[in-house]
C-alpha cells in the first residue's frame, strides 16, 4: 500500500483540518469518517476524523487517540493513495 505523508493543518476556509505536504493542501479538508493514520511515538495508529458536539460547539478529534481540536494542528499523519 501507498501512503500520502504529511501534517494535519486547519484550514479556515472550510472548517476542516486537512493534510498538508510541504505547506501545500494534498487534502484541504476531512469529513467526518475519513480514515487515516497519525504517527504516535514511532508508531502509526489507524484513527478517522470525528466532531464532537456535546460542548454545543464541534470540536475535530481522532478517533482511538486523545487528540481533539488545535491538538490536531501539525500532527503527522498519512492516507492510502487512492483517497
């Protein structure tokens, strides 16, 4: 399998935090569900991105992971190719 590698960067256009590769958007937004992995000491951990609502604003986190909102910012993470 082929992965896109890069860092997680909110982007203020459409709310979302995308992948950034080399300050570039390669995605410029996830939705809720979208799978990826995030590097977590050395290891990549499968998570997918998820908003919260229970503090009545949304909030980004990952799933399996306890990062949530500008904790999210200049994580690196990576998706499969074909997304």
């Amino acid at each position: 399998m082929e992965y896109k590698e890069g860092r997680l960067g909110y982007n203020r256009k459409n709310d979302r935090y995308g992948l950034l590769v080399t300050d570039l958007w390669e995605i410029d937004g996830f939705s809720c569900g979208n799978r990826l992995q995030v590097e977590i000491n050395g290891e990549w951990v499968d998570t997918h991105m998820e908003m919260d609502w229970s503090t009545g604003k949304g909030v980004w986190y990952l799933t399996e992971t306890d990062f949530k909102g500008s904790e999210l910012e200049n994580k690196r993470v990576r998706v499969l190719r074909n997304r």
